[in-house]
C-alpha cells in the first residue's frame, strides 16, 4: 500500500513554497504575506516592549528623537506632524463643554464610544487614547468589552476574558435574526453551564455592568465577583428589551464570573465603571468591519435603545481600512455608504452628542519591486470619507495625514524597530502610541480653543 504524506506535511511545505514564490514571481510581491525581515525583528530585544518608550515626535511640543541615518525618511517625506479635527459646524462644542466643566471640578463622566476595525479590536491604539485622557480628566473606568473573545486576537489592555459555552452571532455576518447585537456589535447566547470570566490586571473597577437581553422565556444567570455574593439576574420578560444589571465590586476584586443557570440568555459584554470622576472609554473594534455595520445591519431601534442606555458623550467612527479590494475603489458607492451610515449614527445618538469620524491609518501596499506605497484608491477613500463627513455636518480627523500621508505605511514599517506590523495594516504598541498622541493632541487643541478666551466662543 502506497503511504502519501500527511495533510499537515502536505501544509506545510504549500506555506513554504508560497513564501518563497511571493518573492520572484512577477506582480506577486505586491500581494507578499511573509516577510523574514519582520521575523528577525520580532525577536529584537526592544521589539514592542510595552514598557518601552515610542519615540517622540518632532514639532509636538519635545524635542525630536535622534535617528540612526538608516531609518531617517528621503527628502521631502513627511513625518507624523499636527492636524486639526475639522468641525466647521461647532458639533463638538457640548463635548469641549463637558470636559470644561469637568476640569473645574465637577464630579462628572464623560462616556467615549469608539467603534472601528481589527485595530480597535485589539484595543491597539484606543488602549492609550484611553489613559492619555484619564490622565489628564481622571478615571471613570476601562468601559466596555466583549463577554468572551470572538476571535483569537481580540485584546484589551489589561484585561483577559475567557469562557466556553456560547453561540456566537456578529453583526459583521449579520447572523442574528432579529439583528440586535448589543454595544459591541456581538451577541452570544448560552444555555446552562455556559459561563465566561473577566479578570483584571489590577483593581479599581467599582462596578460590573452586564449587558444583556430580556426575553420570553429567556432564563437567567449568576455573576460573581472576588469577594461578593453572587448575584442572580433574570433575562426573561414579557417582551424583548435591551438591559443592563449592575454588579457592586469591592475594592479589591479582580476577577468577575457569569454562568448561565437556566433555560437560554443571550449576553452582549461586560462594561466596567468607576465611582470616581473622569473618562469611561470602550473601544468597540470588529475584525473585518465596514462602515455599513451601523448603516444598515442593526435592527431599527437597537442601536437608538443601546445609545440611549449608555448616554454617550462622544461616539467615534473609525472606518474605512477595509473600505478597498486591492487598489481599486468603488467611490459612487462608498460614497453612498458613507453617508447613509452618519445619517443613521447622528439619527441614533442622544440629541447633542456628537459623531465624529476618525479616518484609518494609511494602508501600505508593496509595487512590483516590492516597494511600500499607498495606493491611490486608498488615498482616495480617505478624501471620500472626508468629503462626506463635511458633508453631513460630522467632525473629520485625518488620522492618515497626521501619520505623514501617502508612503507614511512604509516609513513606519523601517523604522527601528517598526512602528507598525508585517502586515502594513496594525500598528505597533509604539505606533499606536504615537497615533493615539496625535489624536489627543487634535482633541485637546479643539478644545484649547473652546475654552473662554480661546479664540471659539461657547
């Protein structure tokens, strides 16, 4: 009997061939998902290092960071430099009005949602807008996050998630039939033994609050947390409602339990909050998400009822990374879209809370010599997105132009050790740190000049 190699054997040497092939077949260096460069500097003693420091930019109130010449950009090539949140119709005026009052002492919270893609996902840059801003206004707490991980890269710093038992349903598959995914765009549904844990690097949440759906005949399930008596929540309802129950932790707690007790629940995610004044800022990043998931995939009246529940005091929209297929660009369309799904974020929120959309990073993309550009259909969907954002009346921050524009992607990507990963697309910790800095920065300009005697009267 004749023996044929194994599938993984079989596997394994496809994968290698592929990564040798990429490199000198015509037209496929473009396409090259390996790069050996990246593997030796993954392993470089400073690679990522989430204690490391990023470099510090010029022109940004510190001195400029010396570089080796080897990484220093070619004449002319822009560098991570200023931009301005584009806001000609004062819309985040009752944003820079709360983080007044706030910074005069008022016990207040301001409630940031931050919806994107697989970069929000992973909490990549949203992690240090986040203690950049609780810095500065105080920590109201981490916000919200998914009830278990959908996907095996989905992170939040300083936060591990985990359970087993539950069906999951996103909005970006549109697999739920009655189209209602809670704040995070995922719903799953367990029976009982189903459970999921949150743990905490370090204390400091006061309370636990459990997203979830009322049901006819929707059963229930207990959270624990470290230190407390279980509490036992009921999900059924003569009607389908959207809810969320409070959980008190004590100071100390670091872990937070739910298991499913009876009959079918279905739970949206965890959100963390703190008694004390200050910023809640949830990132709510989908693999693979296109602007349209709020357009078009959520149930009418899901999303208004999730908004109202949670009273945010600015909603950022952080699309458009996957708004391309290849180079090419299908701009009437995208346009459309575009439109259609601020009309239906600024119809949903809570009157005065403004929208405000955050352009993506650039995007590289290696030519046939396996150089990194930006293509021009890239460039153009962030000028599409620009455009209609105007248009409607929604502040814009072009975080693709603060990063340095076109070719920013390649720069980033040979710097040592690279801002930004392999695949051209996610940033390093020390990238997103830089790209969370710029848009703090732009925030805090805007509202610089907000304030009395900034030169924008209140």
């Amino acid at each position: 009997m004749r023996r044929y190699p194994s599938k993984t054997v079989l596997t394994l040497l496809l994968t290698a061939l592929l990564c040798v092939a990429q490199s000198w077949i015509p037209g496929w260096k473009r396409y090259r998902f390996f790069d050996s460069a990246a593997v030796v500097r993954a392993f470089h003693p400073g690679w990522d290092s989430p204690t490391s420091s990023p470099p510090v930019l010029a022109g940004a109130g510190n001195p400029a960071e010396p570089r080796p010449a080897a990484t220093t950009p070619p004449s002319g090539a822009r560098t991570p430099r200023a931009v301005e949140i584009e806001d000609p119709t004062g819309a985040m005026r009752p944003f820079y009005e709360k983080l007044r009052r706030r910074e005069q002492g008022e016990n207040l919270t301001l409630n940031i949602l931050h919806y994107g893609e697989s970069p929000v996902s992973a909490d990549l840059v949203t992690a240090d807008i986040r203690e950049l801003l609780q810095a500065r206004f105080g920590d109201a707490g981490h916000g919200f996050c998914l009830l278990v991980k959908p996907w095996a890269w989905y992170e939040h710093r300083r936060i591990a998630i985990s359970g087993t038992g539950w069906t999951i349903e996103r909005v970006t598959n549109s697999a739920a039939p009655d189209g209602r995914y809670g704040l995070g765009g995922v719903t799953f549904a367990g029976g009982a033994g189903a459970h999921a844990e949150l743990r905490l690097a370090a204390p400091g949440a006061s309370v636990a609050r459990i997203h979830f759906l009322r049901q006819p005949q929707g059963g229930s399930f207990r959270v624990t947390a470290a230190g407390g008596a279980p509490v036992e929540i009921a999900a059924s309802a003569n009607e389908t409602a959207d809810s969320v129950a409070s959980v008190p932790l004590l100071p100390e707690a670091k872990q937070v339990r739910l298991d499913v007790v009876s009959g079918t629940v279905r739970v949206f995610g965890w959100e963390l909050r703190s008694t004390s004044p200050g910023v809640v800022y949830s990132a709510l990043g989908l693999n693979g998400a296109f602007i349209d998931v709020l357009g078009r995939r959520y149930r009418s009246g899901h999303l208004e009822s999730v908004w109202r529940e949670e009273r945010p005091d600015l909603i950022v929209l952080n699309y458009g990374t996957n708004g391309l297929i290849g180079e090419k660009m299908a701009d009437v369309w995208f346009l459309g879209e575009v439109r259609h799904a601020l009309k239906r974020a600024k119809g949903a929120a809570p009157a005065g809370t403004p929208v405000l959309v955050m352009s993506p990073m650039d995007k590289g993309w290696r030519d046939d010599t396996g150089e990194i550009t930006t293509s021009e259909g890239y460039q153009q969907m962030v000028r599409l997105l620009q455009q209609a954002s105007l248009e409607e009346g929604v502040p814009f921050y072009n975080t693709f132009e603060a990063m340095g524009g076109p070719g920013s992607m390649g720069r980033w990507y040979h710097r040592d050790p690279p801002l930004v990963g392999g695949d051209l697309i996610h940033p390093t910790t020390g990238g997103g740190r830089i790209v969370a800095k710029l848009f703090v920065d732009a925030l805090l300009r805007g509202y610089a000049r907000y304030k009395p005697g900034g030169g924008v009267r209140p």
